[in-house]
C-alpha cells in the first residue's frame, strides 16, 4: 500500500510519516516547506520514501502522484485562526479548494482519511458532551473552511474523518503556539503566565496518538468509513485554568493568574465525547501528564523562534 501525505513535513506530518516508513507502508510526502523545516532529514535513508517538494493546490502535481498511491492524507493546510485571519486567500485555496481539487481527481477506490478540528463545534454547552451528531457552529475562518472541507470528503466517500482535540507534544516541526505546548513552555521559561477566559474548555491529544489513530483507521478502514470521529483524550476536556494546574504538577514554579486581557478568536468552550472512536478499539497511549513532561525535556533543548505557524 503507497499512501499520499500533502503537508507531510508539518507538526503532525513530521511524526506520521516515520510512523508509517516503520509500519512498512511506501510514502510520498508532498510538502512546500513553508517554514524552512528540515523535519524529514531523518527519513530520506528509506528507500520507501518518495519526497516532493511542491504545492498541494497544484492539479498537475497531485494527479501525477495519485496515480501510483492508494491512499491519501490530506494534512497541508493553513492550521490555525491567526494564521487564516491573516491569509484569507491562501487559507480558502489550501484548506478548501485544494481538498475539492483532489476530491475531483482521485479515484473511487482511493482511501483517504482527513484530519478535521473539533473548535468547529464552537461555544457549547455547560456539562454537555459534544459527540458527533453536535451541530457543528464555527465562529472563525478556519473553522468554517475545515467544516466545509469535511462535508466534501463525506459526500465524496470511501473517506474517514478525524475532528482532532488540540494536539500536544513534541514534533521535529515543532508548535509552540499550540494551547499545552505554548503553556508548558511559559511555565519553564517564564515561570508564569496570565490567563483569560480561563474557565473556557477544551480537549486535548498527543501528537503520537493522532498519528496512532491514522494507522489504526487503516486497519479498520471498512468498518469506520464515511463517517467523523472525534479524536482526543477522554480524561482530558479541561479548563485553561484545569491546565495549568496540572502543568504545575510538573513545573511547580508556574505561577497563573486570570485577567480580563483577551479573547480566543476560536471561541472555544466545549467538551467532547470521543467514545465513538474508541468503540472501534482505539485508545491514546499517551496521557496529559506523560506530554508535559515530555514538552518540559523538550523546552532544555529549543527556545521560542521559528516554532510557530504565525
């Protein structure tokens, strides 16, 4: 099986496609190396490993390429609402169009499983878990392109959907401007940080596990296709303020605070119910605590530079 990545050296990217190489899977990682990451270096020894430097919105170019794989991970994107909000073309072009393109070149019997966000479910409501069937209300941008980007794939078919929580942890292309990376790396460098709309909820998953929840739709692709799932860690639908204190477990110097000094533009207050994935038999391995304290040995190793998408 030859599978198609597009965004292949992202943050996720960078972590499913040595995932897969050891797995035993050929891929062809297609990514325009945006940020100038290096994060592939590591993989070009395998001889299972075709990379292509090029642009997801690139017909010709994703044509030639769908031609000898069977599967498609469509990851090249414009993640995130800053970086939409700033780039509005280029997000509708690569979040969306870019997804209609492939939809419109592949063929029937390619296998493509999408990764989709969960703030698409946007201001939920108090103690009521967010499953599948939630109407989904995006208050930004991103999130209405990524919504609409899934209903595509849906109706195109043979076709799973992730609506990922909020990743976590380290990644060889490495975000610092994600909600537990960017906290974990205040509490080691600055020892403090100030917090607002603390209260807001949210749900959270390692970078490894999504990678883990691509190879395990793989192997139960009949029975899962054409529907979303939602992918995140169970015991993890926390307040900012929830994080913190479990980030100060680890970091016992952190020191929070709330203030009335901002607004998330995602709007995100919710928790989410990830029990559809796991009745397939899919559980995360790795838990809140274990990325916290996998990101604090990261943080002795980088500073704050180029580890953002914005």
């Amino acid at each position: 099986m030859k599978i198609l990545v597009t965004g292949a050296a992202g943050y996720i990217g960078s972590i499913l496609v040595p995932t897969l190489l050891q797995r035993g899977y050929e891929v062809v990682a297609l990514d325009n190396f945006m940020y100038n990451q290096s994060s592939l270096l590591d993989c070009c020894y395998d001889k299972k490993l075709t990379v292509v430097r090029g642009d997801a919105r690139d017909g010709d170019l994703i044509l030639k390429y769908l031609k000898s794989t069977d599967v498609i991970f469509p990851l090249a994107c414009l993640t995130g609402a800053p970086i939409c909000a700033k780039d509005p073309v280029g997000a509708h072009s690569t979040n969306l169009d870019a997804i209609k393109m492939l939809l419109k070149h592949r063929s029937r019997d390619h296998l493509i499983i999408f990764p989709n966000t969960n703030s698409g479910y946007g201001i939920g409501e108090k103690d009521i878990l967010c499953t599948e069937k939630t109407p989904m209300r995006p208050v930004t941008l991103y999130g209405r392109l990524k919504m609409e980007a899934e209903k595509s794939v849906l109706e195109a078919g043979n076709a799973i959907v992730f609506r990922l929580a909020t990743v976590f942890g380290v990644s060889p292309r490495m975000r610092l401007d994600l909600l537990v990376n960017d906290f974990t790396y205040r509490a080691v460098t600055d020892r403090f940080v100030v917090l607002f709309e603390a209260h807001f909820k949210r749900n959270y998953i390692h970078v490894r596990d999504v990678a883990k929840a691509f190879l395990h739709c793989l192997d139960n692709f009949a029975q899962m296709k054409n529907e979303p799932y939602n992918v995140g860690l169970s015991e993890a639908n926390l307040s900012k303020w929830e994080l913190c204190e479990e980030i100060k477990k680890k970091a016992p110097d952190f020191y929070f605070v709330q203030a009335k000094v901002g607004e998330d533009p995602d709007k995100r207050d919710y928790i989410v119910s990830n029990a559809k994935i796991e009745a397939t038999g899919f559980k995360p391995d790795v838990s809140l605590q274990m990325g916290i304290a996998e990101l604090i040995k990261g943080y002795q190793v980088i500073r704050r530079n180029q580890f953002s998408n914005v």
